[in-house]
C-alpha cells in the first residue's frame, strides 16, 4: 500500500504579522531614486536586507528567514548540520555559518552553489570541494559534474538546511540547486529546512515560459523568466505541483491560510521516504517591496540596478555580444566590436569574477543602461525589455554568426527555440510578447496557489 508523503511548511504564530507590513512601514519608494551603494545600505532607509542581531530594532524592517532565530534554532540545536549557503548568507554582516557555529550548533558539511561558497568564482566556473579555511568544515561543490548531495555527503547529517539569496530569474542556478537539495533530502530521508529571503525582482511576472524540452541546470521547470516568487515561495510550488523527480503530492498545511490548508490528502503514486520540510519565512515582507540586497549576490550582478536588467539581457551571454562582463557594469552594457561605431563605446578587461570575459581587450560598441535605481525601474517598467536584444540584431552585420553553438544556449536561456525564430523571421515585439500570454497566463495561476506573502497585485 502506498504511503502519504507528508510536508509540513512550519510558521510561528508570528507569521501572520509578516504577511503584511504595518502601516508606518519604513519601505521608501523607488520613485526618489535615492539609493545606497551596497557598502552604504542601512536598515530602515530602504527595503535593504542588513540587520541581525546586533541591529537597530525597527518593527517594521524586512526580516529574512535567516535572522529568526527563535524559530529554527530549536530545530537544529543537538544536531548536526548541513549547510547549504554561500557569502549572501547573512545574519547582520555575519555569514550564518560563523553565526550557528558560535550559538554551539555542530555543521558537518557545507554545500556550495555556483560561485562557490564564498561567492568569488567566475560564472561556470568548476568548483572542486576543499575546507573552508575561516570555518575548517568541508564545502562540497554542487556546480558543475555535480549538482546533488550523495549519501556520503549526508553520512554524518541530521538535517539540511538551505540559505541563499536569489534574484528571482529563471536562469540564475540557486533555484536549480534548491531543487537538486531537496531530491537529496527525499532520497536520503533528511528533515530540511529553507530559510526564506526576499526577491529583489519579485514585484511582477514576465517573459517567456521555458518548454520542458529544453531543461537545463539553467532552466529545469515551465516558469516564466521573472517568476515573482521567494526561493520559500518557489520550493512550495515544486513540493505542491509535483516537479520533483518524485512524482508525488504532498499535504501542505499553513494554518494562517484557509485557502491552502483545505488542500486535500491524495495518495502517492510511489512509496517515498517520509521527509520533513520547514520554511521560515521572512518578516514584513510582500511583492510590493523592491529589496536592496545588502551583498552582491554573484561577481556580476555588483548593484541592483544589474539585478534589474538582467532579466532582460542576460540573453546575449547566448550571442556573441559581450554581455558587459568585464566592465563595471554587467548586464547594464552590452555590444560588439562590428556594431556601428556611433553607439556606446566600452572595452571588456580581465577583473575578479570575470577573468577571461567575452570579447576581452576589444572595442565594443553597444547599449548603456546603467541610471539610477529609480531610472532603471522606469525603464524595465516591470516587464522583460526584448527591445535591445532585438535591435542588436537587426543591426549586426552577420547575423549567421550572432547566437553561439546554433543558438543551443541561447535557447535554453529563453526557455524555448520559438523566440530564436521570430527574430529571424522579423516578428515584431508585441506580437512576441503576445505569443507568451497563454503560458504565463497558465503560471500566473499556479503561482497564486503558493503565495506566502501579500501580492502586488
């Protein structure tokens, strides 16, 4: 007979405060463009993620997951850990690791994603395992041959716990490797636990939704490009649609919620371990917020102005353009030395993050975004801007040789192989957007069904 695969989303009673902001909340409109720098960022200024212990008390002051201790403090003490983390996982200016291991809690092994554990690796770049010198726990790699824990990994583990801050694309990998942490946590029988964090891009829904025939660590379920959820919010979603490699469907309980704790029981078509899965979520958060990530949360994404446009430009890493990696401003510059000498001049360098950059020590010429925070928001006007990627199309002299491989990359970045042909055949931009309606109307819906804070709309 087939067991009930049970998931437990655990929240205190003081999550029914975080759902919505009080009133005199502190979060400031974008519209000021008054920003800081991520080294200037201070509570309470902005919706910026710095705070922990030792930070000013503010009532209203976005929380994440990470820095409510009292919920899931209790859940690990007498245990031993693994951690999947890396420099964004922060309590304060402290890493969690350096925080549990001073609250006594015993980590075994810590799991890396791409960019490693201390977030300095370039983007693709193999990761082996070695020992964190700060900490001398063992980091495991889980980018590159390698995307999931195996059981000796888990060997000398009792519980998993996952803290990464994510910027809310399709194509940025830490969602991947969620995925891929908790297929080892059913396949290994492991309690886990995901520390929630706010999405900087989690004020709207757009772009083209990824066809399942083009699954790749860049893209493994039918999301949209900027899907609107937290990495906790995005987690229910895989449990409760059945997108994990178990093909199961899970009781979810949060008993603020009516709408989700009448989901029925149903019987598992397999015979899965029982595993638990706890989400502490953030406080004082909803999808209205536009958060300032308090650390950049890769080499190439330095300010959110880059997390802004990287949405809508990241496709060029697909091309042969460079995508303003190595320069100051990635994602926010991009062009090609055979682009008309008329626009935005720049020269890709060498740099920390970005050793060997596409195009290095050539003379572009492109497109610069870059503006204040507040002018990029208007500009991207919650929607992802197609616009210059087509154009540098129709301006680039070969077009046989604009995508790399074919277009293989490009492709799994989109989603799908239809965008590739619509610029070929010259389709126009809002008949793009309106080939994608159907799809993300489809999301829009299932998303609403794992919502854990107030919408923006």
């Amino acid at each position: 007979m087939n067991k009930l695969w049970l998931i437990i989303i655990s929240f205190s009673a003081a999550f029914c405060a975080a759902l919505k902001p009080a009133e005199s909340s502190t979060t400031t409109s974008l519209n000021t463009g008054k920003f800081p720098a991520w080294e200037s960022a201070q509570p309470g200024s902005l919706a910026v993620g710095r705070g922990g212990e030792n930070a000013p008390s503010s009532a209203n002051r976005i929380q994440p997951g990470a820095e409510r201790l009292d919920l899931y403090l209790p859940l690990i003490k007498g245990k031993r850990v693994a951690v999947f983390a890396n420099h964004t996982s922060t309590i304060g200016k402290d890493n969690i690791v350096d925080v549990l291991k001073k609250k006594g809690v015993t980590i075994s092994v810590i799991f890396g994603p791409e960019h490693g554990f201390r977030g300095t690796a370039d983007a693709g770049a193999k990761i082996g395992n070695y020992v964190d010198k700060q900490t001398g726990i063992p980091v495991v790699s889980l980018y590159g041959s390698k995307h999931r824990p195996s059981a000796d990994d888990l060997k000398n583990v009792d519980v998993l716990l996952f803290d990464i801050q994510d910027v809310g694309t399709r194509f940025y990998t830490y969602i991947s490797s969620l995925q891929e942490y908790m297929e080892a946590a059913i396949e290994h029988n492991k309690p886990l636990i995901i520390l929630d964090r706010p999405n900087p891009n989690g004020f709207y829904v757009d772009g083209p939704v990824l066809d399942t025939a083009f699954r790749s660590f860049v893209g493994m379920q039918p999301v949209p490009v900027v899907y609107g959820m937290t990495i906790g919010e995005y987690a229910y979603m895989l449990a409760g649609e059945q997108w994990l490699q178990h093909k199961i469907t899970a009781t979810i309980h949060i008993p603020s919620s009516p709408e989700r704790a009448a989901m029925q029981k149903r019987t598992a078509p397999t015979d899965p371990k029982a595993y638990s899965l706890t989400i502490i979520p953030c406080a004082h958060y909803t999808h209205n917020d536009k958060y300032v990530l308090p650390v950049k949360p890769s080499p190439n994404l330095p300010d959110i102005q880059s997390i802004y446009w990287y949405a809508s430009t990241c496709y060029f890493e697909g091309t042969v353009l460079s995508e303003g990696r190595g320069t100051t401003k990635p994602f926010q510059l991009f062009g090609h030395p055979t682009l008309p000498s008329s626009l935005k001049s720049f020269t890709p360098r060498s740099m920390p993050g970005a050793t060997k950059p596409k195009l290095m020590d050539q003379l572009c010429y492109g497109w610069d975004l870059s503006g204040t925070p507040a002018q990029v928001l208007d500009r991207v006007h919650n929607q992802v801007q197609i616009g210059y990627l087509l154009e540098a199309y129709r301006l680039f002299p070969n077009k046989d040789s604009f995508f790399l491989n074919k277009g293989n990359f490009f492709n799994k970045l989109v989603g799908n192989d239809e965008l590739i042909r619509q610029m070929k055949g010259g389709v126009a931009e809002a008949e793009i957007r309106k080939s994608w309606e159907p799809a993300l109307g489809r999301f829009k819906a299932i998303r609403k069904k794992y919502l854990i804070y107030t919408d923006f709309q």
